[in-house]
C-alpha cells in the first residue's frame, strides 16, 4: 500500500473515531454479555439516526437473576455521541437499587459505583467488559425511585466523560423484572460533536488518532526528501 494510501486510511479512521462519522450499526450484536441467565440484553435502547430513541424487546428477554434485575442494552446509531440517557418508569422502580446487580455475577474491576449495577462501554456495538464503566444519577434515591440518568464514563456520576460513540455501544442493569414497555420515557444528552459535553476518547480511539498522526508525520518527511 502507497505511503499516500496509508495516510488516508489512518486519517480518516482517527477522523471517524472521533468525531463520530462511522455509519450505522446493526442491533443484532451482542450488546450485553452473557450474565447468568441472560444470554444477551432483555431491552435494548437504540439511538436512532434523528436523535430518535427506539425501546425494543432484547435478544434474551427475562431478569438475569431470575427475580428482579433487568439487563439493558444501548447502541447508537447517531451520527454524534451519547453522554447520558434519562429513563423513568411508571410501572416499577427501575433505579430503585438493592446493591445486587451486575457485580454479583461478573467482576467489572476497580472504581465501580455503588449501585453494583453499573456496566461498561463499548468502541463497538459489541460489549467490551474491559470499558469505561457507566454510572448512575438517582433524583431521589430509595427503594422506590422510578427515575434517574445513565451517565456513560467511567467513575461515580461520569465523573471521566467517556460517552457512547457514534456506532458504539453500552451496557448497565436496571432494578425489576421489566420489559421494554416498562421504560415509558426518555431523553439523551449528547456530547462530543453534537452536545456541550467534551468526550474523552477510548484508548482504542485514541490508538487510532496515533496512528493517523504518524501517517501524517512520515508523509511531510517523505516531502522533505
């Protein structure tokens, strides 16, 4: 491949990464992992091209405790990043956490909220257990709360933006045995590109911009020969 060639494909990709220009993604990826009975997501939220947002059934419908903790997918097929996601109930107390989510069946590592029912961030529209962790904002915590925001970065309350890519993914738990007629409203708040929060990239993106960066150093010197 041409040094001319190279330098195109890195810069477009590094561009691609970060400024959110990858197309659509399918939703028949796996968005969630596999988390004692659920095989893959219960819901999947989908982030329509409009900034639309689509509640559907997931691949593995039914709560992966076999009780009362719900697996829920999101993937964006925006052209922009997806900072947070509100959602709220009017049939059961989704964020009303009794500490016994995700961590109790897979280990998300270090600095993990104190729900327990935080995921992570995926590069891709499939699940990465090695991303950014998500977080959670509740308006009124207790046992009842039927509201609140899925923060996507790492630390309690996002405190690190890592933010949903266009054509990336995200996985969390919610409390109860819901489906997605349970999840009766939501809105998005984007970042990056389109919104006024600043995205940190992901390692791969920024190994990515690396090696668009390099491309562009070895052409100018190429010239000066």
């Amino acid at each position: 491949m041409k040094l001319k060639s190279i330098l195109a494909a890195g810069l477009f990709a590094a561009a691609t990464a970060v400024f959110g220009l990858a197309g659509s993604t399918s939703a028949s990826a796996n968005v969630c992992p596999v988390v004692n009975v659920s095989t893959d997501c219960a819901v999947l939220i989908t982030i329509n091209a409009d900034l639309s947002i689509t509640v559907s059934a997931g691949a593995s419908p039914g709560p992966y405790d076999g009780s009362d903790d719900t697996l829920i997918g999101v993937i964006n097929n925006s052209t922009g990043s997806i900072h947070s996601i509100d959602l709220s109930s009017s049939t059961a107390p989704i964020f009303g956490f009794e500490t016994d989510g995700l961590q109790a069946y897979i280990s998300l590592g270090a600095g993990v909220g104190p729900t327990g029912y935080e995921g992570t961030v995926s590069a891709t529209s499939n699940y990465d257990l090695n991303g950014p962790l998500t977080s959670f904002i509740i308006p009124n915590p207790g046992s009842s709360a039927s509201a609140g925001t899925v923060v996507f970065g790492s630390g309690v309350n996002g405190a690190a933006n890592a933010c949903v890519a266009s054509g990336s993914s995200a996985f969390f738990s919610l409390e109860a045995n819901i489906t997605a007629a349970d999840i009766t409203s939501s809105s998005i708040s984007p970042g990056g590109n389109l919104g006024n929060v600043s995205c940190v990239p992901e390692p791969a993106t920024l190994s990515v911009l690396a090696l668009g960066m390099i491309g562009a150093g070895l052409a100018r010197r190429r010239r000066k020969v």
